[in-house]
C-alpha cells in the first residue's frame, strides 16, 4: 500500500468522523434527551442525587441537564409528569 493511497484512506476516515459528530451535535438532536451511562461522577440537575459511573442518566446537550429518577421496570409518577409536561410544551 502505497502514501498516497494510506493518506487518501486516512482523509476519508477523518471525513467520515467530522460528519457523523457534526450530525450527533446537531441543532435537532442538542434539545433531545439521550438516555445513557454516566462515564464519570455527575449530579442530578432536579434533585441534586449523586450519580456514580456506570449508572442510567437522561442528558441533553443544550441547556446541558442531566435528570434521573429512582426506577426499576417502570418510571415513577414524576417522570411521567415530567414527560407529559415536556411533550406538552413541545407540541405548541
């Protein structure tokens, strides 16, 4: 394998990263909530629990927040309102 072809390969892989994090932090997706795993010690924005690595979170990237609510199977009542309130205010 020659440079230029490992130079073109390495162009296209940077391309490709640029696009799909550009896509990730689009104005679409920074208002929606992600649920995921805590990749380091953080708070909740709502009620203030500590939350440790490797736990559940709900995040969204503008305003940046991070919510999480003591669950098993099914959220608690809460959460739903919350929800509910959310979509509500979404769908005006």
């Amino acid at each position: 394998m020659s440079y230029q072809s490992r130079a073109k390969k390495r162009r296209y892989k940077a391309a490709t990263k640029k696009a799909k994090k550009k896509a990730f932090r689009s104005s679409d997706t920074a208002k929606r909530w992600f649920l995921t795993i805590a990749k380091k010690d953080c708070c909740c924005d709502s009620c203030a629990v500590l939350l440790r690595r490797g736990r559940d979170i709900v995040y969204r990237h503008e305003p940046k927040e991070i919510r999480w609510w003591d669950s098993g199977h099914y959220l608690p009542a809460p959460a739903i309102d919350d929800t509910t309130d959310w979509l509500a205010e979404r769908l005006r």
